[in-house]
C-alpha cells in the first residue's frame, strides 16, 4: 500500500518536472539546431548537428553585445543605488524616534497597493523634459528607491537590540559610522536578498524599458528580443539562442544564491 | 534631549528615499489622476499647455469603447480561470513536496521554481514555438494521443486559454514555495491527534490542512489577483492582442493608447480603472482576511 502510494506520488512530481522542463529543454537544444530544423514535422528534441552559427550571428549580426551590456549595467546601477537609498530609510524607519515616522510608514505601506502603471505617463513625461528618455537614468531613477524594500529592511533591523547602537555612541561613533559599520554588517542576510530581487527584477522588467528606451542601442535584453522576435518569426533557432542569452545569466545567478530568494519569498509570504 | 539632533539624522537617512519616491511616485500619480480629465495627446506632448480640462470625457467615452470592455473581459477571463488554476497547482505541487515519503525535495523544488526565474518576453518567445500549430511540441504531443492540431495563437478561442497555459507554468513555482512555507507552520500534534481519533487522510486534509492553511491561501490570492490584472507582456510578444482582440488586456489597451497613439489623456483614465479594480479587490479580500480572523 505504502509503495503504491509512492509509486503514485513520484509519478506525479515527474511529470510535474517533465512539463516545466520541457519548453526549456527545448528552447536550449533547438538554439544549436541548423537553421531550418526546428521547423520540420515531427518536432525533434535533439540537433543533428551541433552548431554555434546562431549564437555567433546574434553577437556578430545583430547587436546582442550591446543589449547584453546594457542589462547587466542597468541590473546592477539599480541593484546598488536603490540598496543604498532604502537601507537607509528602513534602518531610519526602525531606530530613529521623530513625530510623523508611523504615519509617513503607514503612508508608504498602504501606497503599495498603487500599480506601477499609473505613474507610467507623467513619469515619461516628466522624464521627457529633463531630456532622460533614451538614456540609462531613465531606467535607473523610478528604480532608486522601493516600499517593498524599505520594508524588508525595516523589518529586519527592528530586530537588532538598540543597546548596541547606544554602546556604539557612547564610544563616540558618529551616525553615519553605525549605520555603515554596525547596521549594515548585521542587515547582510537581508541585504543580499534584497540585491537578487532587484537584480532580477530589472533584469526581467519589460514594460518601463520598452517604453523609455526608443533607441536601438539602448534596448535591454527582453526589449531587444521581443523586437526580434517580430522581425525574425521564421528564424526560430537564432530566436533560440536569444532567449537562452536573456534567461541563463538569471538562472545561473539564482541557482548560486537560492537559499537567499527563496528565504525573501517565504518572508514576504508569512508577514500577512 | 537628543531630539532635535535625532530629528536632523533621521531626516539625512530618509531624504534621499522620501524625495525619490515623492518625485517619481507619488507626484505622478496625483499628475495621471489630472492627466485622466484632460485630452493630452501628442499635440500636448511639445507643450504641455495645449492639453485642456474634458471633464469625465475620458471616463464617459471608455465605457462607451467596445475595444474597453473587449480588453476588460479579457483580462477577467485572464484572473478568473488563469488564478485559481495557478494556485491549484501551486497548491497540489507544494502538499506532493510535503509528503514524508518523496526524497530529493530539494531538486524537484528547484526545477518547479525554475520558470519563475525566467525573463517572461524570453519564454514567451519560447512558448511561441511550442504553439506553433504544425512544427509545435505541444500538438505533436497531442496529435500521439489522437487529438487533432490546434491553432492555439490563430483561433480567437484558443489564444486565451494558450496564454493562460503559459502563465500557469511561468507562475505556480513562486505560490508554492509560499505555500510549502504555510505547510511546514501547521503544528504536527494536530495530524497526531487526529490520527490517534482514527481521521483519515482526506479528513486530516480537509479539517486540518485547509483551514489550516487560509491565511495562507488569502495571502497568495491577494497577490495573484493583483500580479494576474497586470497581464502585459505575454499578449504583447505572443499574439499583439490578437486574434481579434481576444488577448486584448487592460493594461496592453493603455500601452497602445499611451505610448503608440499617444491619446494620454484617455490612457491615464484606463490607468486608473485598472487602479479602481486593484484596489477594490484586495479591500475584499483584507475583508474576508479580519472576517475570518473573528470566527
């Protein structure tokens, strides 16, 4: 009885795998497919022969250089400055007593709840007379500072004790230098989840830089590969080969750190 | 004593955040809530003076647009079958990992996860292929069991269900992972106890582990409801809207209308539509949350 039921539950969670699996699988193979063949009947799975030619052509051909450049520098200008900007403000939300702190917090908190989208058409114009549309600042000044990352890290330095930020003045330490030296130390768990959210985050975001990035050269990889993939709808192989680019450099990323991402999720998930 | 002095570090610390949020938040929504009762369009753009107060126009004329309802019924479709099926099978995958009997949890958790992790544009550019009505895995795979080729990207009637077949694999890994979180909180004294009174399985699960489980459950429909409304780009690089509109959303109507005919005026008003339904539906839900809380 025991091993049928076994039997059943391993039955299930392979074909779970088998299904998520597959499209990405597929996508990896079919990118060092010959061009041609993943258009043929029936599907195949496996390269005839091995090939390069895509891969190649995207850096040689197309500009794929750029783009790759241009979201691993956006990834991570994002990624640093809006550490910077919401550990300070969440290490202030916790620690610091002024009048209005709870009800600018709250402010922030229930404010949340307002779509990103919203903001899209004054933000673009806006952005538009400061002459930032086209630029890498038009990316990274709507990244510069998160509620949801203000909150992560408030949360976290509730918990450190305040007698060692008192022990840490009494010797004589200036503000700056125990939120830098003390805080920030003791916030790394936190810290490094934060930096692979937003990592990923402006790595896979989509919408803001397809609307503020007009240029070719500018584009970020999604951008890049949904104009492609409407200018090259027969080259399925070489459009391959562009998703594997865009999508490797995150799973490679997340498979190093997933103990951190997943901690987040399961944090965010239990403050309810 | 130290008040005055702590007032001035506490502002240094929080200036920088509050003074980008206040621009580049807070500012542009009050500008989209003016912008919703103006005609700026692209004559407006050189000079934002051009653009003059209408009133509810924008308001009156969306709900006087069949494309509206069409990309507004769309993406309720979206919400209301594509959600619930995620977070079944978010559910299902989280209660096999829990199971004492299954070993190597840790890798079938990371390839479950794995879609979560991708960029969306790349896959959808992926399931694309996988679409593909006569080179595709996916009729291939069907066409073994006897089932005819389907044209799951041309037919208005198969579009939806297509994207909402991609959503569900890209998405369910995440609510897992909430719910395995939600499982592993359930105290174990209650399966023994329940076990000790002769409760079967299918009993423990429904008077243990759901009820159990519905702060949990509330939490993840919470955020798939909001995630599942901003349905964008799966439309956007899979089927342009098409075929017929059938994938037409919400916030894919508002690109359009924003950014390619430049009719901001009207997009800001659908921004805000799209904001009233966000918020009327995570009210209900916090509701339902302290309702349940009372019982």
């Amino acid at each position: 009885m025991k091993r049928i039921g076994q039997f059943i539950l391993y039955a299930l969670l392979i074909i779970i795998a088998g299904t998520t699996l597959t499209p990405l699988v597929w996508m990896i193979s079919a990118s060092f497919m010959p061009a041609g063949q993943a258009s043929t009947f029936p599907p195949t799975f496996v390269p005839e022969r091995v090939t390069f030619e895509h891969y190649v052509s995207l850096f040689t051909r197309l500009n794929l250089a750029r783009y790759l450049f241009n979201s691993t520098f956006l990834s991570i200008a994002v990624t640093l400055v809006s550490l910077l900007i919401n550990s300070m403000a969440g290490y202030a939300f916790a620690k610091y007593r002024f009048k209005g702190r709870d009800s600018i917090f709250k402010l922030l908190i229930t404010s949340m709840v307002i779509p990103a989208q919203v903001t899209m058409l004054p933000l673009f114009l806006m952005l538009n007379k400061m002459g930032l549309i086209n630029t890498y600042m038009g990316v990274i000044i709507p990244g510069m500072a998160g509620i949801f990352g203000i909150f992560l890290i408030r949360q976290y330095a509730l918990s450190i004790p305040d007698s060692l930020i008192e022990a840490a003045r009494i010797d004589g330490a200036s503000d700056f230098r125990i939120y830098w030296f003390l805080i920030l130390p003791l916030c790394k768990p936190i810290l490094i989840t934060l930096a692979i959210f937003t990592f990923m985050g402006t790595w896979n975001d989509f919408l803001w830089p397809l609307v503020v990035m007009t240029d070719d050269s500018m584009y970020t990889l999604p951008v890049a590969i949904a104009n492609l993939s409407g200018e090259h709808v027969q080259d399925t192989e070489l459009m391959m080969a562009g998703s594997v680019i865009t999508v490797a450099p995150v799973l490679i990323l997340f498979s190093a750190v997933q103990k951190y991402y997943i901690s987040g999720i399961m944090a965010g998930g239990l403050k309810e | 004593m130290r008040s005055s002095s702590e007032i001035r570090t506490a502002l240094f610390f929080l200036a920088p955040a509050l003074a980008a949020i206040g621009v580049f938040f807070f500012i542009p929504v009050v500008a989209a809530f003016i912008m919703s009762f103006t005609d700026f369009d692209i004559y407006s753009l050189g000079n934002w003076r051009y653009a003059r107060f209408v009133g509810f126009k924008n308001y009156i004329q969306l709900f006087e647009d069949p494309l509206f309802w069409k990309a507004l019924k769309n993406t309720l479709y979206f919400l209301v079958v594509g959600g619930p099926l995620s977070i079944a099978v978010s559910l299902a995958a989280a209660l096999l990992l829990q199971s004492p009997l299954v070993r190597f949890k840790g890798f079938f958790r990371l390839v479950y996860f794995a879609p979560v992790i991708t960029t969306l544009v790349a896959v959808a550019v992926v399931w694309r292929f996988i679409y593909h009505p006569r080179f595709g895995v996916l009729n291939y795979g069907l066409s073994l069991v006897g089932i005819n080729p389907v044209d799951w990207l041309g037919d208005p009637n198969w579009a939806m269900p297509a994207i909402i077949m991609m959503a569900v694999w890209k998405n369910f890994g995440y609510n897992m992972i909430i719910f395995i979180a939600g499982l592993q909180n359930i105290p174990k004294e209650l399966y023994e106890a329940a076990s000790i009174d002769g409760a079967d399985r299918v009993h423990q699960f429904t008077s243990i582990t759901l009820p159990m489980l519905a702060p949990t459950t509330l939490f993840v429909t919470i955020i798939t409801v909001i995630g599942y409304f901003q349905l964008f780009a799966e439309p956007y690089v899979m089927t342009q809207g098409g075929p017929l509109n059938s994938t037409l959303s919400i916030v894919l109507l508002m690109y359009q209308q924003g950014f390619r005919w430049w009719n901001m005026g009207y997009s800001a008003a659908l921004a805000f539509v799209l904001f009233a339904f966000i918020l009327v539906a995570s009210l209900l839900q916090t509701r339902m949350q302290k309702q349940a809380g009372r019982l």
